[in-house]
C-alpha cells in the first residue's frame, strides 16, 4: 500500500507552508534521510528528509504551492516492489483537523501562519485539485442551493470560509463546497467574491458599505468600502507577513505594554570602537556593543531576564538575545546565545554570519526560535526613538533609536555630544517599572562607560 508523504511541522507554530522544490522526481527510488524537497516556512527555506524506503511514484503538491496544510499529502511514496498501479487505488486520507487555538486571531486573519492571502487577496488560483491552496481542490458550483453531501441538515465549512462569509455577507447555505465530502473552503468564497452575482448574500447582513467605521472587518471587499474605494494595487501577502501580522496582533491583545527611555551618551563608544576596528580585521558595530551592553545587565538585573506563564515567573539563566534584522517582506530574530558570555569580537562575527544566512533565508530552526530578550535597531535609518512590540513569550524588548549630536548640559555648562535613545517595552506581568528602569540604569552605564565591557 503507498505510503503518504505529508507536509511536516518544521517549526512549533508553523500550520501551513510552501513547497519551493522537489528534489525527487516520480520514480526516483527514496533513501531514508534522502532530503526531498524544500519547504519553506513562515522564516526560512529547510529541508525536509524522507522517514521512509521506496520509489517515489506520485507528487500530489507541486513546485511553488503555497498555502499547503501541515499533515496535507504531498506525495506517495511506492513499497520496495509495489506496482505503480497501486496508485490508482490509493485515495490520500485528508489532513487531520487543527485543534481549537488558544489565542484566535482577528476576524479574517485565517488561523494558518503560512501562504495564503487575506480573503479577497491576489493569489493564484489551485492549479489542479490537492495542488495549491493546501489541496483544497477546485472551486465548486455556487448558487445552486446545495448543501454538503454529509447526509445532515448542517453545513459543513472551514473556519476561514465562515468568517470570510460573515464579513461578506454570503450565505453558506447558496454553496456547494468543493473541499472534502462538500465542505466550503476558502476557494468557494473567493469565487462568489470576484462573482458577486453567483449566490445571494444573506438578508440578515447589511452591504459592505454600511459596516460601521471601526469594525473589525478585513475582507477585501469590506476594506475597498471604508475606505472610499481609491485607486490601489495589490500585494499578496507572503507567509512571513501573515505571521507578524498575527504575532504582533496577539502581543498587544494579550501582553500589556508599558514603555521607558533613556538617553545614552556614546562619544566614548565611538571612540573605543574606532580604535578596536584599526586594530583588527573583524569589524564591530555599534550594534555589536548594544547586545553585549543588553546581555550584561540582564546578568545584572535578572529579574529583566524573565517571562510570564500562567503557572510562575520564568527567570532565564542564560542572556540569548534576539536580534531584529530586515528581510525583503518583514523580519526575523536570529539569536546570538548566550550573548553575556562571549566577547565583541565574537558577538560580531556571529552577528555578521547570522544577518546574511537570515537574508539568504538558510538559518536553522534553533538559530531564530527562542531567544530571552530582543533588539530592534533603527537607527540605521536615521530614526530618533520608538517603541517596539513584544515578541512573546519574551518579556522585553529593547528599541535603539540612531546616535546623532545634541546639546547636553554637563556641569551647568552647555555642551554637544553624541546621544542614542533607547526605550524598553515591557510585560507588566513579570517586569515592573522598577526592574525596567534598573536594567534601563545597567544598560546606559556600560555603554556609556563601554571600557568595563572589555572585561
């Protein structure tokens, strides 16, 4: 019997993915540990290493799909002197149901972490059935009235069809899904979108138009309405967007913020800097002294080295700092572990290594899932100061905004000198105003003072 291949889990909170290549044809035999194709997840490109002996006897996912549910089939896989006629026979179980999630996103934010656009977006329609869109299938029949050949009375469809429906006002009893067993999917909606006429909206809903501002609407349609219908193009949205779009919408929902700043004189890191770098063939950034500064006074204060769980306070022992860097679509947190026990030069050679392999979207799972504490960087940009989010389950994150020349009073005579600004967010949960500003203290000191990070 053909064994399935299905779309692995690569990452704790990936649900969906894209097949970016095979790297197997039909009828190659498969080693177990033969890599077989790339995944890409909502952060990286990686791997994926077959369990299992045989020939590859069908590719059901194509190169390029998008969207693919975690456990979808994506291939069958022949047994050591199977006959490829055994395909013919085999109909591929669907995925497994994900379970309820503990922090649902937004209305109209599909669960998923991975591939598919917002109702109403861009995207390409499924090629052939169990193709693109996570094997979904062809758009069925709309307008006919039917309901799903289940054998009940209810209406059988996926959680992001129904809230795609709501929003637009369509009633799912005028559909014929095309998923599993009739089921409506996202594809079914789609069609009725670009068709409006296609099936009756229900009379309970009032049009798009008349959504009151400030409803928490993200249909496509809906969106064009409140906002006046301008002009406008479209950008379908990638799985890296989809998942700082619920990220940081779960963060702010769910964490309470609260927001220092301080402001830290680095003429003198400037100048140790300067001379580090003529002495040496690893350069080192400013960058570079605000992770060692960041990872030395979480060993001072640990209480800022901490997350909140439901059960107690988590204070890490280790100072494993992520680090924001900037991607095409978003951005990704590589982590430089146990940043208080490595030198400058070793934090910038990691640094250095870790931004390009992250651009070039080759870091390792391990490489960016985790860290203790996060950096966001701006001051590349010439940006002043701002608050970030937190990245859960973190505690904190620290903003660093750019160092620029401002006046300054120092013994009651007025003076210029180069100052940076960094403003900490905060869980209030686990790190109060009194531990944000005693790291906030620690930080200003060592970088205002950066000889005592060379220790």
């Amino acid at each position: 019997m053909p064994i399935e291949i299905r779309m692995p889990a690569l990452s704790p909170t990936m649900t969906e993915g894209n097949l970016a290549r095979w790297l197997k044809k039909e009828g190659d035999a498969v080693h177990s540990g033969d890599v077989i194709a790339e995944i890409e997840t909502d952060k990286a490109t990686m791997e994926y290493e077959a369990a299992d002996e045989g020939r590859l006897g069908r590719i059901i996912v194509p190169e390029g799909a998008q969207g693919i549910k975690v456990n979808a089939p994506i291939a069958l896989l022949l047994e050591e002197g199977e006959d490829a006629a055994a395909l013919d026979k085999f109909a591929p179980a669907a995925a497994p149901a994900a379970g309820p999630n503990p922090n649902p996103p937004l209305p109209g934010l599909d669960p998923g972490t991975a591939g598919k656009g917002m109702p109403g977006a861009n995207n390409p329609p499924p090629q052939s059935p169990g193709q693109a869109r996570g094997g979904e299938g062809r758009v069925g029949d709309v307008g006919n009235g039917a309901r799903p050949a289940n054998g009940e009375g209810r209406i059988f469809a996926s959680p992001l069809a129904r809230r795609m429906a709501v929003h637009a006002g369509i009633d799912l009893a005028t559909l014929r899904g095309s998923g599993p067993q009739g089921r409506i999917v996202k594809a079914d909606i789609d069609a009725v979108l670009a068709h409006p006429g296609a099936a009756a909206p229900a009379p309970q809903r009032a049009p798009a138009a008349a959504i009151a501002p400030g409803a928490a609407v993200f249909a496509k349609p809906q969106v064009l309405a409140l906002a006046g219908t301008p002009p406008f193009t479209e950008k379908p949205l990638t799985a890296m967007r989809r998942v700082i779009a619920r990220r940081l919408t779960e963060s702010k929902q769910t964490v309470p913020h609260h927001y220092m700043s301080v402001d830290c004189a680095i003429d003198d890191l400037l100048k140790i800097r300067a001379t580090l770098n003529a002495k040496s063939d690893s350069k080192i950034s400013i960058n570079d002294f605000v992770i060692r500064a960041a990872a030395l006074a979480l060993r001072q204060v640990p209480a800022a080295n901490a997350s909140w769980s439901d059960d107690e306070i988590l204070l890490w022992q280790r100072a494993d700092i992520s680090v924001a860097v900037a991607l095409d679509d978003g951005l990704i947190t590589p982590i430089v572990k146990g940043a208080d026990q490595k030198g400058l030069a070793q934090i910038a050679a990691e640094m250095k290594d870790l931004a390009a392999r992250a651009r070039a979207g080759k870091l390792k799972l391990d490489e960016f899932q985790g860290g203790t504490f996060s950096i966001s960087n701006l001051g590349m940009y010439g940006i002043r100061d701002f608050a970030a989010v937190i990245n859960p389950p973190q505690g904190c994150i620290l903003a660093v905004g750019a160092g620029e020349q401002r006046p300054v009073v120092r013994g009651g005579q007025l003076a210029v000198a180069t100052v940076m600004t960094c403003t900490l967010s905060c869980d209030h949960r686990v790190v109060d105003g009194a531990v944000g500003a005693q790291f906030l203290a620690a930080f200003k000191k060592l970088i205002e003072d950066p000889l005592t990070m060379l220790l």
